[in-house]
C-alpha cells in the first residue's frame, strides 16, 4: 500500500510540475522556434558521452563483484547492468532496477547472495560519495555566483541541505560500522538488516581499497560525463553557456531530480534548469526547458538496450520471469538471513 501510495503521489506531483513549466503558450511557442533552429549534430555526441556513463558504471560494479570473488563474464554483467538501468528509468521510485538486477545477480551466483548484495549496495553508496564529492567540490568554487539571485539561492541552499544529510547519513553509518554497533543491536530493531548490511559492506571494501579507488574514479568518470551529456544536449539548442558555469548547475538537477518525488525527475529537471540556467547563464526558458527533456531523452534512449536484453536474457536457475514483488521479497529474505547471522 506505502509503494502504490508513493507512485501516486509521484505521478500527481510530475503532472503537476509539467503543467506548471509547460503551460504557457508563449513558452510554448518559444520551443517550437528553438526545436526548428536546433543543431541535432550534437545528439549524438550527447549520446556517446552518456554511453561512456554506462560503461564506466559497469566497470565499476565489475570489479566491486570480483572483490566479492564474483567473477561473471563481462557480457554477463553488461546485461544485468542494462536491465536494473532500463527499469531503474522506467519503473517509478527509481530502485526497481536494483531489485531486478540484485534479484538475477542472485540466481546466476547461488551459494553467493550475500556477496552479490553487497556489491549491489555497494555500487550505490560509492556512487553516492561521488557525487558529494563533485557537488562539494563545484558548490564551494562557484557559490557566490550560484546564490546571487534569490531563486537560485533557493535552489542551492536546498541542495546543500540534501547534500548535508546524505554526509551525515555517511559519517552516521560509516562510524556505527567502525564501533560495530549494529551487531549490538536488538533483532527486531528497526533499519538493524540494512545497518549490518553496510556495516559489512563498509568493512569488506575497506580492506580492498585500490578496488574501492577505482571504483571511485570510475563514479567520477560517470557523473561528469553525465554533466556532458547535457552539456552537448544544451550546445543543439546553441545555448551559449560556459562549461564551468553549466557543470556549476549540474549538480542541483542531479541531485534534485534523484529524489523520488516524480517520476524519474520528470517535471522537476525541467523546473531546475529553467531556474537556473535562464536566471544565472541568461539562456531563454524555452531553451531551458527543452535542454532537461531532450537530455532525459538521450537516457531514455540509451537505457532502451536493456528492455531487449531483458526479453531474451535467460537467467540461470529461473525457468520464468518472476513478479517484481516476489523479487523484492527474495531480496528482503536475504537481508535478513545476513543480519540473523550476524
């Protein structure tokens, strides 16, 4: 009932926010111009940068498996990476490819569920610390540029206390494992499986740091190439923006559009942009607009390989597609079987 309730409230709260960007005429108008005038040469670099995100992202969650003494062919982990992506974009709440993708990972190495959890979660959190790092890192560059129009102010200091909480959750975790306190915990304590869950993810990569840096690095490859794919998405509509000041905006529509309140950021990347790039880099709202749209549609289109993977991708061990929820419940089955025997 929490998850149907949470999809509705997403679908209500991007209908609401597409309205609100795209109803009026004169905007609208202003988009036809610019989609008439655009350079499409530059989709397909766009394209091509956002394919190096997926193949740095799967370079990552390779070696993240091999440390976990997982070691699939890498046409193997390649259809399991595009399947969780094509339904990390098309299922809403943004994790219903993860469970997929941990849910297959599972079957095509019995005996080895908790690793392959691990790995899974893993990836998560290391791309986490990633982005903290870039949206520090250019938040402390550029944040008297970005916080000189109130709007904009708004929207950084949100992202700040986004940004606070996420380091704060880290540092929370990352010291609870450390003085090995979820062990300690009562059973039916709640989060308890999902702390002994990090806490042993914690632990393990620790111990294999130059995997855990190369993960990192290949975290860092992804999201700024990732800022690029937008970047050239925003150079076909001839926004005349400059590199630092755009990848300066990239990390608030990153990170905003992450938060499951609609459906895949739909809405609220628009939104964002808008704000931002017209407000701080002069580029027209029209154009603004249509650089979140296009550049959600350069994802979606490199995310639609793993739909067709998923329809001849035959897992080990599984004679049929299974149901997302009974996914799920595997999944949840053996987090809790790792915190019983903790």
């Amino acid at each position: 009932m929490k998850k149907t309730l949470l999809t509705i409230l997403q679908l209500a709260v991007t209908a609401a926010v597409l309205f609100w960007v795209f109803h009026d005429q004169t905007k609208r108008e202003q988009m036809w111009v610019a989609l008439r005038a655009a350079d499409y040469r530059w989709i397909a670099p766009a394209i091509v940068a956002y394919a190096i995100v997926e193949l740095a992202a799967i370079i990552r969650w390779h070696v993240l498996l091999r440390v976990q003494d997982i070691r699939l062919s890498f046409s193997r982990t390649f259809a399991l990476f595009f399947i969780g992506m094509f339904y990390n974009q098309f299922l809403p709440g943004g994790t219903g490819g993860d469970i997929i993708k941990t849910y297959l990972l599972l079957k095509e190495t019995p005996g080895k569920g908790p690793g392959a959890l691990l790995a899974v979660l893993f990836d998560r959190i290391i791309g986490l610390v990633a982005l903290v790092f870039i949206t520090g890192a250019l938040i402390a560059l550029r944040y008297h540029w970005l916080t000189q129009y109130a709007d904009t102010a708004r929207l950084v200091w949100l992202l700040l206390a986004v940004l606070g909480s996420s380091i704060l959750a880290l540092l929370t975790s990352f010291v609870i494992s450390g003085l090995n306190l979820p062990h300690k915990l009562p059973p039916h304590f709640p989060m308890r499986d999902k702390l002994i869950e990090i806490s042993t993810a914690y632990h393990l990569y620790a111990r294999h740091w130059k995997v855990t840096l190369i993960a990192f690095g290949m975290s860092l490859v992804a999201h700024l190439s990732t800022f690029t794919t937008f970047l050239c998405v925003a150079y076909a509509f001839r926004a005349k923006v400059a590199i630092v000041d755009f990848f300066a905006v990239m990390p608030i529509e990153r990170t905003m559009s992450a938060l499951p309140i609609s459906f895949s950021g739909v809405g609220l990347r628009e939104k964002i942009l808008q704000t931002m790039l017209h407000g701080l880099c002069g580029v027209p709202e029209a154009v603004a607009v249509l650089i979140g749209s296009m550049s959600f549609l350069v994802m979606l289109f490199c995310a639609l390989p793993g739909g067709i993977v998923y329809l001849f991708y035959k897992p080990s061990g599984v004679a049929h597609h299974v149901r997302l929820r009974e996914m799920q419940r595997e999944v949840e089955t053996l987090e809790h079987e790792i915190g019983e025997q903790a």
